[in-house]
C-alpha cells in the first residue's frame, strides 16, 4: 500500500513553522534557558503525540515501513521528554531563587509572568 503522512493524517505543520511559534526572540539567563528547556519540553511532547497519530495511521494502512520509522523514533522522542524535566529541575533553583533574588512565595508568579 502507498502510505502518504498527510493524505492519511493531513497537512502537517513544518518544523519552522513550530519553531518560530516558541522561540520568537533571544532569551538570556538562567530563567531564558529555564523557558527555552520548558519550550523544547512542549515540543518534545506534541513529536510524541504525532508519532502516536502516525503510528496508528501506519496500523490502520497495514504498512510496516512507517511504522519502523515510528517505532524508532517515539523511543528517541521518550529520552528526549525524561532528560528535559531532570534538566529544567536543576536549572530552577539558580534560575528562580539565587540570580535574581527572588523571594520564594514570588518565584511561581515571576515564571509564570514570562510565559
């Protein structure tokens, strides 16, 4: 069967498109890598819900090919969201509390303000 991404599951934003839509400026510091390590963790997380999609558009199709690719690839997607939490816990304290001198009650509303 020929399998065709977007005439089973549709036209599919490109990686620029997204990219753009996240990282729409240079942030600096400790809190701009705390959001970029947040940012890349949200795309992490919509590659592993397309991977499901396309994983089960390649079931439905009876086609192996895409789903090899697929079977790959959620693998490195699940890698990549358990390294970014791990590395956005150990960012935080620095980010949050110690460079910038906030008070701990005002930390949740500061990151919250820059997102």
């Amino acid at each position: 069967m020929n399998w065709s991404f977007n005439r089973m599951v549709g036209r599919a934003n490109t990686g620029a498109t997204a990219h753009s839509q996240l990282f729409s400026g240079t942030r600096t510091g400790g809190l701009g890598l705390l959001r970029d390590r947040h940012d890349l963790y949200l795309m992490a997380a919509e590659c592993d819900i397309c991977w499901t999609v396309v994983g089960q558009a390649a079931r439905g199709g009876r086609d192996d090919d895409p789903l090899a690719v697929v079977r790959r690839c959620e693998g490195e997607t699940a890698i990549q969201r358990k390294w970014l939490p791990g590395r956005m816990k150990q960012a935080a304290p620095q980010a949050l509390v110690v460079a910038d001198g906030f008070a701990v009650g005002r930390v949740s509303a500061t990151f919250a303000a820059t997102m």
